[in-house]
C-alpha cells in the first residue's frame, strides 16, 4: 500500500510539473545490470505444507525507454532476473525462479548540472515461473512450484552523472514488492536492487 501511494503522489507531482515544462522535454532509452538480494519468504501450495525458502544473490539486468520533461520522467521498463534457491526449511535446495517484469515508473531529477540525483516510483506486473526441490531430514525428496502472474511496485533513488551532454551513467538502488504467484500463498516478497547503467537522451 505505501508504494501504491508512493507512485500515485509522485505521478501527480511529475504530471504538474510536466504541464510547465513540456516544451524542454526529450526522449530516453537507458539499460542496467543489477546485483539484487532477495528477502526470504514462506510459501504454501497444493503439493506442500508451509515452509521457509531463502534465496542466492543475482545479477539482472533491465531496460527502459522514458520521456524527460526537465525534471519529472515517465518511463516504461522491462527487467529479467533469475534467482536460484538457497534452502527450503534450512536444508540446502536447488532450482530456479525466473522472474520478468513490466514497469511503468514516475521519476524526478534534481538540478541542471553534471550530477543529477534523483528519486523513482513504479508499479507494474510480474510473470514468475520457478521450481525447487530438497530432501526432507526423513530422506524424502519434495519439490515446489511457482508459478503465475503478480502485481509488483518499487520506490528507488540515485544519480545520473553525465559524461557528454546526452549521455550518463546511473546509479542506484530499488526496492521492489512482490505479491504472490498463482497456486501459491506467501508472504509479500521484498527485493533490493542496486543498479548501475547508461542513459541516452535524444
């Protein structure tokens, strides 16, 4: 609830002020790589009882292309991340989540200058699909599956250091919320990214 919020404010902010500075506007593609840490969650479904699974670190990467009004951004982005099981129940698992993502994201950069900080909101939709499996302290082999689609959001912050007049690299850090899969009930799944890219003005 506190990104829905997060996103709705930020949007009108940048939709007036848009208003006044449409006419300096530009388009803008941009692409990072991200390293995320996942936060642990516990899931139930059809084929298990509840239990606890935690997650390896990940790299990921997204893409972006946006329209700057001189401050306020809006953007779409895409981003893909494969996230693989560290332990189910706290006995070692293996297997993978891919998780791929929609965004449509509100943005505002401060200043003029070379360095342009700034701060992001988002909401969007997130296809997951993944499969675990573990042995049991009984010996038995068990497996898990997650499967569906969710809605997401993010807040996040950072800096856009220009390197020429239209381009910059970026830097920074999210944080994204997802809801749970189809066929599956968890707990919210919280994720921190940090980001490092280029963005491209036109």
């Amino acid at each position: 609830m506190k990104i829905v919020v997060a996103a709705v404010v930020l949007t009108g902010i940048m939709m007036t002020a848009a208003n006044a500075d449409e006419a300096n506007g530009n388009a803008y593609i941009s692409g990072s790589m991200s390293y995320s840490m996942t936060d642990d969650l516990t899931y139930s479904n059809r084929r298990t009882l509840s239990r606890s699974a935690s997650f390896e670190d990940a790299i990921g990467g997204s893409a972006a292309i946006g329209y700057d009004f001189g401050g306020p951004r809006i953007e779409l982005q895409g981003s893909m991340n494969q996230i693989d099981f560290d332990k189910i129940s706290d006995v070692s698992a293996s297997g993978d989540i891919d998780v791929k993502s929609a965004f449509v994201n509100a943005a505002y950069d401060f200043g003029e200058g070379r360095v342009q900080p700034f701060i992001l909101a988002g909401l969007g939709v997130t296809d997951i699909d993944g499969n675990a499996s573990y042995t049991s302290n009984d010996g038995t082999v068990e497996s898990a599956s997650f499967d569906g689609t969710t809605v997401a959001g993010q807040v996040g912050l950072g800096a856009t250091i220009y390197v020429t007049d239209n381009v910059g690299l970026v830097g920074g850090y999210k944080w994204t919320h997802y809801l749970g899969a189809e066929e599956v009930t968890t707990d919210f799944v919280g994720q921190h990214n940090f980001e490092i890219g280029l963005r491209v003005n036109f």
